[in-house]
C-alpha cells in the first residue's frame, strides 16, 4: 500500500514550542484525524508539510515525493484549507477562483462553478464580505477544484455552523468514493472524527501520543471508572491519565487485560472511551 | 512567473485610479519645480511598489500565497519584476506628462525639458533603485510594517556613510567635496546636478556609451544583490 504522507522524526523548535520527532504515515484514499488541545502542534505540521515553515530535522514525503525539493509538483496535487482562510478581500469570488485556478496545470473551472452553486458561494460577491463560514466554503471549493490527491484541512470545521460541519464531512466522505483522495484533517472537535476518519493521530505538546487506525484505537484504549479507593501503588501505574473526582475516578489504559485481572469485574465498570474522552484524560493528565 | 505578475497587476489594480488622481491633482503644481515634481513622481511610485505587500500584509495573505504551486524564489522574483515594470511606467509618464501638461495649460516658468534626458532618468531610476533595493529584503524578512520602520534608519546609515566617502574622496584628490556632489540651491530646478560631474568624468574617460553601460551595470549589481538577499530571506522565513 502506498503512502500519501510519510513523517519521520521531524522536529522543529520556537522560542516557546517545540515538536519533537513526530513520526507518523497516512496510507493513500484515507482520512486521517489530526487531534489535540490548541497548542500541541497541529498547525506547525500542517505548516511543514507545506514548506511555510521550515524543519529543523526529520523527513516529510508527500505522495512520494520529498516536501521540499519537490514543492511545486506536490503543491500541484495538494488541496489547503486553512484555519483562517485569507483572500483578496477586494475581489470577487469569482476573480479570486481565476486568479487562484491560473497557477493549477490541472485546474476545473467547470468543478469550481459547480461546488460554488452547491455551497452557495456567490460568484459576485466580494470576498471581504463573506461571512466566515462563507470563507471557509470558498477555500474548501478552490482546494476541491484542481483535481487535488491530496487535502490538508486545518481545522476546517472551527466557527462553522452545525449544517454546514455536516454538509462538509459528508463531502469529504464523498470524496473518497474515488479512493485517491487523501485527506489529513486537523481539529480539536473530536466528534467532527468520530465517523469519517480512517486514522488518528493525537498530538500533545509538541509530541505523537499515538498514530494508529480507528478500531485498533477503540480496541487499545480502555475507560475504567470506580471508587478512589481502587487507586494504589499497584493499579496506578497501569493507567495513562487519571482523573480523580470526590466521587471515584476514571483512568485511561492501554492495558486493559491486567486492569481488569487486578480491580476485578465486579469494583469498576470498563469501558471503550470516545476520541472526547482520550483528548480530555490526556490533555488534563499533560 | 509570469502568472504572479499578471496577478500582483490584478490585486494592486484598486491603486491605479487613486493614484492616476493624486497625479493629476499634483502634476499642475509640481511641474515648476523639477525636484518636488521628481520627488512626488517617486512617491507615487513607491506607493505604486508598496500596493500588493500592503495588501497581501495587512490581510495576511502569505500563507496563502505560499501555499499556490510556486517556489518562494519565483515570489520575490515576479515581485522584483513587477516592481521594475512600475518604475519603467512612472518613468515613462513622468517624461511624458510634464511637457504635456507645460504645454496644455502654459505654466509659467516650467522646465521639464530638464528631465528630458538620460541624466535626468537616472536622478528618477537611481534612488528608486537604490531605495527598492534596500526596502524589498528587509520586506521578504521581517514583513512590510517591520521594513517601513527600520528604512529611513538604514538610509540614514548609509546616506552618512556616503557623504564619508564623498569627503574621503574629495580629500584624496585635493578638492572641495561639492566638486563630486554639488548640492545648491539650483538643484531645484535641476535635479539631476548632482549626478553630472559623475556622468560626465565616466562618459568623458570610458566612451558614452560604456559610461552609461558602467552605470547600468552598477545598477543591475544592486539590484541582482538585493535580489540575492531577498530570496534568501523569504526561503528562511517562517509564515
């Protein structure tokens, strides 16, 4: 199976951050959720993979191809959105859509035309004007235009409105119909993942938590919850974040089959937790 | 490339009428005093230079930019380019417009003849060159706001650092520094004086037209320099 995207030990620094060995490979025609807290480096990937930033160390491939010494090529086959999509306010949709389209050998006039008529983009309209969610339309039809293998959403359902985060999820699933299309999907809306992603990959400070599949995901991680007075020297240690309340408490594991041989059936309830629920344990245990 | 400059063309297009306007308001006035009109023609210009950056900053367009099938040394090379086609309009309706205007409406006391000549295209294309030159890698590195702020210190720096050599020199070869540089009073109205005796001793010593070929060359050695500069400042620039 060829790769759309392979990370090795990449690792950038800034004076307040840094991303340290992330390593982590996306197989070609899948969804891959990349999740975690605002700060944990979401963005920076997302900006190295596309060169607006430069890496201090490791390796990107990009449909095979190295992220750098074969910019123009990969930016050829790659659809962005950005978290903030920014145009030139002054001009219409449609001037925007021509100006961008001149620089894709493989750009659809035709495509862009009709996704503007299903998002209900107004092609005469300034794009200053456009209301947020309106931008995010627009970025999201110009990166579905060029014929693109390849989308880079950074978080693309941020401020959008509960119709349309659905409108565009059911589109990227759409989209994979043809099963060339890969899309690498940043978010802190774990829900937005919980049906269309293939892959998970969780970011936390600057670090890859875990890289795997959906299922191995739900059948690696358990949710115990029970009494306080089940937390020893012995149980700790097995669970990967803890969060204790005055009532009990609820531990992430990844060791399900000793937990349970410890607490027993009987003392604690178990389990399989939602993406919600590992980023929150998680996120409060960092 | 060229798909960059047809777009900078098409973005900065909003500067066009206001700036045509500001010309036309000024141009009447101006056109008596040869220094002012020059240095208007080079406002105008500069501004004209400044249109895509100020909107491509203020709206953050870098990344968006940067994330089009381009290399960022084809970004600060259409940059260059269609910074150069700027200067070559503003120059050619700055030669054109003063003695259509003198004419049209009859000022008195006009001379824009004086500009009429390669001298006088050089007091225009110098400074702007040498202006751009500097302006454009502290833009590709540290974003427009930050660039405005640190030029008139940078210029400063080397505007003194210029009169220096100017006194070295005029020391060296026994004469006084206004010998090299003049500045008068009479630069007002041509404001090309300055540059003469330079002009003169390089056309007069080396042929005209290797002079002026020597002063085009110094000219393109600033700006390959600066290009040079830019392109490593924006491929090491975190957007």
């Amino acid at each position: 199976m060829d790769d759309a995207l392979v990370i090795r030990n990449l690792s950038k620094s800034y004076p307040d951050f840094l991303l340290r060995e992330v390593s982590f490979r996306l197989p070609r025609g899948y969804i891959m959720g990349l999740i975690g807290p605002n700060g944990a480096g979401k963005t920076t990937i997302i900006k190295l993979i596309l060169n607006l930033v430069r890496r201090d160390d490791g390796q990107i491939a990009v449909l095979g191809r190295d992220n750098i010494a074969d910019e123009t090529w990969i930016k050829q086959r790659i659809g962005f959105v950005h978290e903030t999509p920014a145009f030139y306010g002054h001009l219409t949709v449609r001037r925007t859509a021509s100006l961008a389209g001149r620089f894709y050998d493989a750009w659809d006039d035709g495509r862009f035309r009709r996704l503007a008529g299903e998002f209900g983009l107004p092609l005469g309209k300034r794009v200053g004007r456009l209301s947020r969610g309106m931008k995010m339309k627009l970025a999201l039809a110009l990166a579905l235009s060029h014929g693109a293998e390849f989308l880079l959403l950074d978080e693309p359902t941020s401020g959008l409105d509960p119709v349309f985060r659905r409108e565009l999820l059911a589109t990227l699933s759409g989209l994979l119909q043809d099963g060339r299309t890969s899309v690498l999907f940043s978010t802190h809306i774990t829900s937005d993942l919980e049906r269309p992603a293939d892959f998970i990959t969780f970011l936390l400070d600057g670090e890859v938590v875990f890289s795997s599949s959906r299922e191995a995901l739900r059948d690696s991680w358990i949710l115990v919850k029970g009494g306080g007075d089940l937390l020893d020297e012995c149980s700790r240690p097995l669970f990967r974040a803890v969060r204790e309340t005055p009532f009990g408490f609820q531990g992430l594991s990844s060791r399900g089959a000793e937990v349970r041989r410890l607490l027993g059936e009987e003392r604690a309830t178990y389990e399989k937790p939602t993406l919600d629920e590992i980023v929150f344990l998680m996120s409060k245990e960092s | 490339m060229f798909r960059l400059i047809v777009k900078d063309f098409k973005v900065a297009g909003i500067f066009w009428l206001p700036a045509l306007i500001l010309y036309l308001l000024s141009i009447s006035t101006f056109v008596q005093v040869n220094l002012v009109y020059l240095l208007v023609n080079m406002v105008i210009a500069f501004i004209l230079v400044l249109a895509v950056p100020i909107v491509e900053d203020t709206q953050r367009l870098e990344p968006f930019l940067c994330s089009l099938p381009l290399k960022r040394r084809q970004v600060v090379g259409a940059r260059y380019l269609s910074a150069g086609m700027i200067l070559l309009a503003s120059l050619a309706i700055m030669e054109t417009a003063a003695p259509l205007f003198s004419a049209v409406f009859e000022i008195e006391g006009a001379r824009p003849g004086i500009l009429l000549s390669p001298a006088g295209a050089l007091s225009f294309l110098l400074p702007m060159i040498v202006f751009l030159s500097l302006f454009l890698p502290l833009y590709f590195r540290l974003g427009l706001g930050k660039a405005l702020s640190i030029l008139p210190i940078v210029i400063l720096a080397l505007s003194a650092f210029f009169g220096a050599v100017i006194r070295l020199a005029a020391w060296l070869i026994h004469e006084p520094w206004t010998a090299i540089f003049p500045l008068d009073a009479e630069i007002g109205v041509v404001p090309y004086k300055p540059f003469l005796p330079l002009a003169s001793r390089l056309t007069n010593s080396l042929g005209t037209p290797a002079g002026w070929a020597l002063i085009l060359l110094a000219g393109g050695v600033i700006v390959a320099l600066s290009l040079r500069v830019s392109i490593r400042c924006y491929e090491k620039k975190d957007l």
